[in-house]
C-alpha cells in the first residue's frame, strides 16, 4: 500500500470491523456487567476512530494539512 488514500481506506475498513466486532461482544455480555461496559467503552472509542480518520481522509483529498499530529 504505497497510496495514502489506500491506507486510509484501510485503517477506516478495519476500524469498522471493530465496532461491529465490540458492538457484538455488548450483545453478547451480561446485562449490567463490567464487560459489557467496558465493550460500550471500546466501541464508542473506535467509533471515534472511524470519524477522526474519515475526516482526515477528506482533508487530505481537499489537499488541506491533517487535523491530527
């Protein structure tokens, strides 16, 4: 993968996988326990990671400087 917007394209698939993939495991745990809470968490931080790295995509495509360091 020598293209950038490939990378990221990529890096987003992945991030996507894992939301479905924690957003499964919060179905699967027991109502109100520590794991299930802790899958919530996971999956609301790579879906953080989805929209962070789409948004980078976007600018990065505009030929605008990355948001992130």
């Amino acid at each position: 993968m020598d293209d950038p917007a490939t990378l990221f394209e990529a890096a987003i698939a992945f991030e996507k996988r894992a939301v479905q993939f924690f957003g499964s495991c919060v179905a699967d745990a027991p109502a109100g326990s520590v794991e299930r809470q802790l899958y919530r968490e996971l999956a609301a931080e790579v879906t953080e990671h989805v929209a962070i790295l789409e948004t980078e995509l976007r600018r990065w495509v505009e030929g605008k400087e990355g948001l992130v360091a």
